[in-house]
C-alpha cells in the first residue's frame, strides 16, 4: 500500500527533496512527480507538505527559487540547490543510511 | 529576475503579506493545473481530474499560514541583522572621528577620566563605609540599644540594672547583650602588648551570628562570678601570635597578674568592636547596682518578625515604667533601638554624603567642559553633517552616529577613571582620615564598578544628545552653503558661553566650600586651646591592671616617680609631669561630685546615691589626676591660689586645683579656694579633697569644644585605677627626647608599653576629620577651576577667530591693541561675573550644607566668596588674555582678506 510520506519520520521529505534537486532546477510539481516515480508509488506526497518543506528549505538557505518557464511555456517557480543544501544533503543522507542499516539489523535479527 | 531579500529592503520594494500570498497562489495554480493537464492526458474527465488534484494537493489555507510565518520571522532575523549592522557601522565610522581628532578626544577622555576618576575614588569610600552590609549574618537585624535622658539627649550606654531589666522584659530581640572595650596591656610568651580588649555578656556571639574558626566560646561555667577566666581572640590575632596553630587553645595570656585562657578563636574579619583582640567573660566581673553608672553598651539581635519600630516601642516602653519607678536614681528616661550600622557610620555619613556631591559637581564640570569641546567640534563638521543629511540620513540615525562617538569617548573615561581610581583610593587611604570607620571595607568592587559604569552611561547619554541638538538643530540649506565660508555660527557661540557659565557657576560653588572649609580651619588652628602645642612630647603608658589594690599605690608611685625623675634630667627638657588622660585624644572621664562642709566629713559608699538627689550639693566636671610638673610641661597657668605641689603627697589631706570654668560655674562670686568636694565615686577614694588653686581652662576634648570643666587632683594621693597614664614632656628638642624617653621608658618597665607623639602631632590628628574635608573640596574647587578656565579660554579663542574680520577692521579704523585686548578681555569677563553671579546664588544654598561641619564661620562668609569671585575674575583675565594678544596682533589686511 502506498504510504503518505508525511508519515514518515519528520526530515524524511526535507532530505528527498534534496536528493530530487542534484538533478537540476525543478519547479514543485516535477519534484513531486520524481519522487512519486523513483519511489515505485510507495511514496505518495501531499502536496501541501512538499509546499512547506520547499519553503522551509528555502528559508534554511539549503535551496533558492527563481521564476521560470516551464516545458509548456507557462510561469513556475524553480527551485535549485544551493552549495549549503548539497552539504545538509550530504550530512542528513549519511544519517539516513545509517539508521536504515540500524532498523534493518534490528528487523532481521529475528 | 531573482531578488535578495535584503536588497528588495533596502530598496524598499514590496515585501507585503500581498505579495507573498500571490506569489504562493502563482505557484500553487500552476501545480494544480499541470497535475489536471496529467490527469486529463490520461483520460480522466476534467471536472474529476480538478476534484482529484485538490484532494492531493492538501490544505491550501495551511500552508498559506505556515509560509507567512516562515517570511515574518525570516524578516525579524533580517531587520535585527540590519540594525546590529548599522551599529557596528556606526562605531567603526565613530572610532574613524575619533582618530581623525586625536587631541580632541584625547582632552575629552582624559577630562571625563577626570571626573569619573574622582566620583568614583569617594564613591569607592561612600560604597564601603555607607552602602556595604556589615559582615555578619543578616547584618540588618543587628541594632544597638540606646538610652535618652530626660532632656532628651542620646546615651550611648547602659547601666547594669538597667540592661537586666530590659534583657528580662523585652520581647523583641533574639538575643542581646552588653559590652565594653577598651585597650589592656597583655602579656603573651614574654612580651607585653597593647590590645584592645572587650569584656561581653552571654549572648554576645549570638547577636553577631558567630560561630568559632576554632575552640569554642564561653561555656556557662565560664560565665559567672569569679570564674577562672577565659578568653575568646581574634583571627588576627591568631594568626598573628600563634601563627594559626591549634595549640593556641588552651594557651595563657596575662592581664596584669590575670591569667586568661584561651579557649577559641573568631572567625576571620568578624571581630566586633573593630580591631578587638581579647574577649573575655562579663560575667566574671560584679555586677553594679547603681542605676547612674552608664558603663555598658548594648547590642541585640532583632527576634524573628519584629520590625524596627516594633522594638523601639517595646524599648521605650521599659525604660519610661523604668524611670516611672527608679524617679531620680536613674537618668534614663527614654530609649531607642538604632540599626548597628547607623551607629558606627552616622557621624561621618554627612561628610562623606558632602564629599561625594562635591565630586558629583565635579564630574559635571567635566561634562560641561567636554560638552563645550563637543559643540566647537560639531561646529567645524556643520558641513560633513549637512552633506550627510542632504544625502538622506536620518536625524534618527544620526543622533545614533554621534552617540556612539560619544559612547566610544565616555567608555575611555570610564577605563581612564578606574585607573584614577585605584590611584585616588590609596591616596585616599594614605591620608589616613582617623575618624573614617570600616577604613578596611573600602576598595573596589561590584558596587564602584556599576557606578563608573552609569556614571559614564550617562555622560555618554549627555554628551551625545547635546552633539546630536547642536547637528540637526539647523537650517540645512544654510548649513550647507555657510559650511564652506564660516566654521560655526552664533547659536554656537550661545550654547558654549552657557556651558561656560554653568561651569563656572559650579566652580563658584565648589570654591565657595573650600573657602568656607579653609577660613573655618584657619579659625580653629588659631584657637587657643590654654596649654603649649610646641615643644611637648607624650608618652602614654600603658599601666597593667592589677586586681591587688593594697600594693598597686605604692608601686604607680614608684614608677611614676622614677619615671619623671629620669625624664626630668634629659637633656632639652625643661619640664616632665604626668596625668591619667591624653589631651585630644580622649581626655578623661566625667562625673559628678558632691560639694561637702568641711574635709572632716565622713562619707560612706552606700550614702553616695542618696546625697547626690540633692542637686544643689552636686556638680559635673571631667576628673584628672596630674602631678605638678603636668602643668608646668602644658603652660597651664594657675590664676589663683595654688598650684599642687611636693606638698600633696600621700598621706596628706587630699589636694586638687580646679578649671577657671568650673570655679565660675560651680561658685559664681565666691572664693573656690577651700572648698571641699567629694569625687570618690570617680575612684573609689571616698576621702574628701580640698580645692587649693584655680588654673586656666584647656581644651583637652577638641579644638573646636568648649573647654570643659574639670578637677585636677593630685596623682600621688589618688593613683587610682586608671589604665593608662600620660608623661607630658616640655623639651626644646622633641626628636631626640623621644628616643630617649623610648628608651628610658622601656629600660624602667619592659612589661609597660608606651606610646610617645609629639603634642604637634595630637593637635593635627585631632582636626583630621576637618583638614581631610578641606582638602578634598579644596582640590576638587582647584580641579574645577582649571577646567572652567580651559572652558573659557577655549570660547574666547573661539569668539576671537569668528571677529577675526570684524577686529581687522577696527584696527584699520584705528583702534589700539589695547582696546582690542580690553574688548576681548571684557568678553571674558562678562561670562564669568554671569557666572559669579548664578554661583554665589547656588553657593549660599549649597554651602549652608556645612553648618555643622565648620568652626566659627558662617557658610555664607562674604570675605571668601569676595576671595572666590576676585580668584575666578583673574582666572578669566588670564584665560581671555591669552586669545586677547593674538586678537590685537591682527594684520587688518590678512583679517580683511580671510573675511
């Protein structure tokens, strides 16, 4: 069943939407759809969510937004990387491995 | 084009909650309908495809809210950022003034140094005497028990009935206790010292919240009559003489033939009265019955809950049913209870409340001064200030530009002064004010340092806003075109001949003290106190106590006679005479003696209290024991009569001379020779003595006292049980009859120690309370007026290159240098006899202030504020003479030309 990732524990989204944008400037919808796409659907993001934490980040200087043109010529807001957010990715990804790694142990020690 | 947030600020560009809810609604459209777009692509009907992207997309209004909150903080962080900013800006722009004008701000810190330096030295003292808790536990609860006669004058002492009375009625006290103190000779491993020495009552220790550093205090068997004697010590003196060893306790001191064993040690800094060595048990001692022998001070701890007007009702309450039964056997009428700290530093606390205003004065003129400098200052950057304006900085922003230049000059005052305070404080503590209490509390601390801090706070405040009135006060576009043709204009002027005034006003004022204080002095160094102030040396010895009374008459008369022989033959002395009291320096006791018949009169001890009710038989006087060379030594004349001679030795009738005053007192119109008075209640010597002379009075209590009417009864007949004794010296050669005498003195009785001055140095000691406050506000008046007569000269010079042209051309037109000088000069003037005129106002109010601390001089004396005002016209004379000569050398045509 597809999960909401708004379940998952708080900063998960924060560190996706990092990961989304080492790809390039993306506008909010293209970063959700590629997280929805490389997460086999399992994750599905509310919108709103992915909104915030866009914002957020912005604010936390990890990420900058700059008006653009989409592929269908029309207005959207762009957001890019910033040298801070690739090394609050770098800090949260490692984490991030390291506790999955951890819960996997601990689940398969069964 | 994507804009910084800071700069869309600076350029004032819309950052309003209306932008940034468009722009999110912008960016949310454009989601929802690429994700319809999807949708429909995939063949979903379009009103579904809308439906379902709404759902997906979440709660709009949320995140409208959250985004605004985010943008709200995110502009405090900015705007805090901006302001911290401009204020670093601002002191790195200030520090650049600054060194741009070296002398300038060199002269400012250094002015405000000044000043700061000198409040905070008296402030340091004023902090460690008036303000400090006294250091024991809760310091505020601690209150020393007064007694009030029926005139309504305070006694500082108790009897012994009555404190058991009032210990056995009160209820408001935790504990109380009564003391005395004075200094003993105590012997320890072999040497004899003096040390002051108190005898306390069971509760002493816990009034003052004592606990030992070592031993233990009194045990209750120590504390009853005729117990073995013990004795508590001070830390110091612990450390002192036993090096803070153990085997301290138990240890023996000797007070004459008594042995003390010691038994514990006060915690450090903790010994009450000030500089007590040895505390022994009161209770060893009989108790007295007399309600009239006032011996006893007493302390007490406040109990729990009771306030200070609460006990002071209680106390007054007892000794008013006191008196109501005890009528005239006691003189207590009345009492009150007065915080312990209020007593130990009330006599000073006006003085040194006064010093410190003078210093506070003080400090304003410095302000003024700096003030003054400011304004000539702001007057030379009127067209940086005016470009800086015409550019668009705010009045707002400037004023905080020149604040920060002033805060930058005042936090250089505030270091400079410290440094001066540390300096001002020893030299404070060099002059040795004798009188000052807690001397050992005052120095440096939280306390002083916040004071140098608002003091400096707040000349920072001043200096800044006047800078700030004087730039922004103008006309701009006069400002900027008059910039580059005159520095400064007249308002300038204005403002700085009012600081100047000011100035000098207070200079006047200060002055104006210094000259009261100073003929005050003056007065009271010429008293004539009726004995010799030169050529008499002292030397007080310090007599052991012996508790033997049938040897201890011969053996005084055996050293004082021994004694005064050896001195006699010294080479230079012209006289050596002896008495049980130091003039100046305590004198002696008084009491009050009955007037008998006839010598032949009997009188027991139990009769005394009965006949003194009999006013008309009774008399009060100070009584002195003195052998005949003491007056010869003092230049102590008789006037009538006899003097005590070889005659009044003992074994004959008991001889005494009297003062002139008690002669006149006592007997007006009658002959006093013959008379016979009864003053055994003084030494326990009930026999009768008869008054053979009358010598002129002395002012043995201080210079500025009355003298005091005293009987002098012979030494050799009445040795007495006083502890110590005086030799009073008359040599022509005071500096080698003290080494003598030391060594004489010390060869005779090595257990008897001695104190040898010269009678030049009592004198000066005993007006020390005077000469230390003349001096200060005689330095701080001479402070002031040097800094007034900167003040002045720097307006003149001021007011002499803005007439530049305006003299160029009278001396075109003829006009002599003299006149030219005698304009500029009158310039001066004018300011300072506005000056004058305002400072005598001030000074007739603020030297009225000194009342009580002058001798003989009235504190609105018309001569020395004549000397005052003439002092600070020839001070103008001299600071407008200066800028005068340079006005009167003017080219005409240079003066023309720059005009």
């Amino acid at each position: 069943m597809p999960r909401d990732a708004s379940d998952l524990l708080h900063g998960t989204l924060d560190v996706l939407v990092l990961k989304t944008l080492t790809w390039g400037p993306m506008h909010g919808y293209a970063i959700a759809e590629w997280i929805e796409e490389r997460g086999d659907g399992e994750l599905v993001i509310v919108d709103a969510a992915l909104y915030k934490a866009l914002h957020r980040l912005e604010d936390a200087g990890a990420i900058e937004s700059e008006w653009g043109y989409s592929e269908n010529n029309r207005r959207a807001k762009y957001y890019a990387l910033t040298t801070r957010g690739r090394a609050q990715l770098r800090a949260e990804a490692a984490t991030w491995r390291r506790y999955a790694t951890a819960v996997g142990r601990i689940l398969g020690s069964t | 084009m994507r804009i910084p947030r800071g700069v869309r600020r600076v350029f004032r560009l819309p950052t309003t909650r209306e932008r940034l809810v468009r722009e999110l609604d912008d960016e949310v459209r454009f989601h929802i309908e690429t994700r319809v777009e999807r949708l429909v692509a995939r063949g979903m009907p379009r009103d579904d495809a809308y439906t379902e992207a709404m759902r997906r997309f979440g709660d709009v209004d949320e995140l409208r809210s959250y985004c605004q909150t985010i943008e709200v903080t995110h502009m405090q962080r900015m705007e805090l950022r901006e302001r911290i900013g401009g204020l670093a800006q601002d002191l790195r722009y200030a520090l650049r003034q600054i060194h741009k004008a070296p002398a300038f701000s060199a002269i400012a810190a250094l002015t405000l140094a000044l000043g700061i330096g000198a409040t905070t030295s008296i402030f340091s003292v004023v902090s460690g005497v008036l303000l400090k808790p006294l250091p024991f536990r809760e310091p505020d609860r601690i209150v020393q028990l007064l007694g009030q006669d029926a005139k309504g004058n305070l006694q500082g002492r108790y009897t012994d009935p009555t404190f058991d009375d009032v210990a056995a009625q009160s209820h408001s006290f935790s504990a109380l206790a009564e003391y005395q103190f004075g200094v003993s000779t105590i012997q320890v491993g072999g040497e004899a010292y003096p040390l002051k020495t108190a005898s306390v009552s069971r509760g002493y220790f816990d009034v003052f919240g004592l606990t030992p550093a070592a031993g233990r205090f009194f045990a209750p068997d120590e504390q009853v009559l005729n117990a073995s004697p013990a004795a508590v010590i001070s830390y110091d003196f612990w450390q002192r003489q036993f090096g803070g060893a153990k085997s301290a306790i138990g240890a023996s001191l000797f007070r004459g033939s008594q042995r003390l064993i010691i038994v514990g040690v006060l915690p450090p800094h903790l010994e009450y009265p000030a500089g007590v060595d040895v505390l022994t048990p009161r209770e060893t001692r009989p108790k007295s019955t007399s309600r009239t022998a006032y011996n006893w001070l007493a302390v007490a701890r406040l109990a729990p809950g009771v306030s200070l007007p609460k006990a002071q009702v209680d106390l007054s309450t007892i000794l008013k049913r006191l008196k109501a039964t005890y009528g005239d056997y006691t003189w207590t009428s009345d009492g009150t209870v007065v915080p312990l700290r209020d007593r130990i530093v009330g006599p000073i606390k006006p003085m040194l409340l006064l010093i410190l205003a003078a210093s506070l004065v003080l400090l304003l003129i410095a302000c003024a001064n700096v003030a003054n400098l400011l304004v000539a200052r702001m007057a030379s950057r009127e067209g940086e200030i005016a470009v800086r304006l015409a550019l668009g900085a705010g009045r707002g922003r400037l004023a905080q530009q020149l604040l920060a230049e002033s805060s930058i000059l005042a936090l250089l005052g505030c270091v400079g002064g410290l440094a001066f305070t540390l300096l001002g404080v020893k030299l404070l503590l060099l002059l040795k004010p004798a009188s000052i209490p807690r001397v050992d509390d005052i120095g440096i601390d939280w306390r002083v340092l916040t004071f140098a801090v608002a003091a400096s706070a707040v000349m920072a405040l001043v200096l800044g806003l006047v800078a700030a009135w004087r730039a922004v006060r103008g006309d701009l576009r006069s400002a900027l075109a008059n910039a580059q043709r005159t520095k400064g204009g007249g308002a300038s002027y204005r403002l700085r001949g009012t600081l100047v005034v000011a100035q000098l006003a207070m200079t006047m004022v200060l002055l104006a003290g210094a000259a009261v204080l100073g003929r005050s002095f003056l007065h009271l160094m010429s008293v004539q106190p009726g004995f010799n102030t030169r050529g008499v040396v002292f030397a007080t010895a310090l007599l052991p106590q012996s508790t033997d009374d049938s040897t201890r008459t011969a053996r005084r008369g055996q050293y004082l006679q021994g004694a005064l022989a050896q001195l006699g033959a010294l080479p230079g002395v012209t006289a050596a005479g002896a008495a049980d009291g130091e003039l100046l320096n305590g004198g002696s006791s008084t009491g009050s003696f009955l007037v008998l018949d006839n010598a032949a009169v009997k009188i027991r001890m139990d009769d005394l209290e009965r006949l003194f009710q009999d006013k008309t038989r009774t008399g009060t006087a100070e009584y002195w024991l003195a052998t005949p060379g003491y007056f010869k030594a003092m230049g102590i004349p008789v006037v009538r009569g006899r003097m005590l001679d070889d005659r009044d030795r003992a074994g004959a009738p008991h001889a005494a001379v009297v003062s002139a005053s008690l002669a006149q007192k006592q007997w007006p119109g009658q002959d006093p020779i013959g008379k016979v008075i009864e003053f055994g209640n003084m030494d326990g010597d009930l026999t009768p003595i008869t008054i053979v002379g009358v010598v002129a009075d002395v002012r043995d209590r201080s210079l500025s006292a009355e003298p005091f009417p005293a009987v002098y009864a012979s030494y050799a007949q009445r040795p007495g049980n006083s502890s110590s004794l005086t030799f009073a010296i008359a040599t022509t050669a005071p500096a080698s009859t003290i080494a003598s005498a030391r060594r004489l003195l010390h060869d005779l009785r090595p257990d008897i120690p001695v104190h040898l001055q010269r009678v030049e140095d009592v004198v000066a000691s005993s007006v020390s309370y005077q000469r230390f406050l003349l001096l200060l506000v005689g330095v701080f008046g001479l402070v002031s007026l040097l800094l007034a007569a900167l003040g002045v000269y720097s307006v003149i010079a001021y007011l002499v290159a803005q007439r530049t042209p305006e003299l160029g051309i009278r001396v075109a037109l003829g006009a002599r240098s003299l006149d030219v000088v005698r304009l500029v000069v009158a310039q001066g003037l004018t300011l300072v006899i506005t000056g004058a005129v305002v400072g005598t106002a001030g000074a007739v109010f603020a030297t009225r202030l000194l009342k009580t601390m002058v001798y003989e001089t009235s504190t609105t004396d018309p001569v020395g504020f004549a000397v005052v005002i003439a002092l600070l016209c020839v001070i103008a004379v001299i600071a407008s003479w200066i800028p005068a000569r340079r006005a009167a050398q003017i080219d005409p045509m240079d003066a023309l030309r720059a005009g």
